[in-house]
C-alpha cells in the first residue's frame, strides 16, 4: 500500500508539463463525482471514459485526469484504485503558474 501512494505522489509530481496528459473533464464534475471509497472504475470509465493510468504489480492503478485551468494550464486530479477496482484516494494538483 505504501509503495502505491509513493508512486502515486512520484506520479503526480512528475507531471508539471502544461500541456493534457490525460481525458479533460471539469474540475466540479471530477469532486462530485469521484468518491474514495465509494466511486468504481467501472464508473470512472463510464463518467470519463478512459484516460492516462499507471498499473502498478500490486494492482493498483493510478489513472490522471486534467480540468482546463485557463491561459492553456491544466489542473490535474490523480485517482488511486485498489485491486478491487474502488477508488482509494483522489488527490488534485494545481496547474503551475506561468
């Protein structure tokens, strides 16, 4: 479990190019949609369809998607999902100022 959150936060913070590396959704759909503990990727895939994941030897997975933050910057908002295919942690990352 350790290891999947510090690859998830490695994940996250490796991804500062200003430029879409996953599906774009609206940040208020991607908060009220996805619930940890709650939200499946079944759902996820439903809502979003499929985006830029990461599958991790433990099962997990790490799947980021990215909110238009204005002047062509993106806030992106990374999903943990646990072997069982529920949502573990979400976690939003502010788009960089220019």
């Amino acid at each position: 479990m350790k290891r999947a959150l510090l690859a998830l936060l490695l994940l996250a913070g490796c991804a500062s190019s200003p430029a879409p590396s996953g599906a774009q959704v609206a940040a208020a759909r991607l908060q009220q949609t996805v619930v940890p503990g709650v939200t499946t990727k079944a759902q996820l895939l439903t809502a979003f369809g499929p985006t830029k994941n990461v599958v991790f030897d433990s099962g997990y997975e790490a799947w980021v998607y990215q909110s238009p933050a204005g002047g062509g910057r993106f806030t992106e908002f990374v999903v943990l999902i646990n072997p069982a295919g529920i949502v573990t942690k979400a976690r939003t990352r502010e788009a960089a100022q220019p």
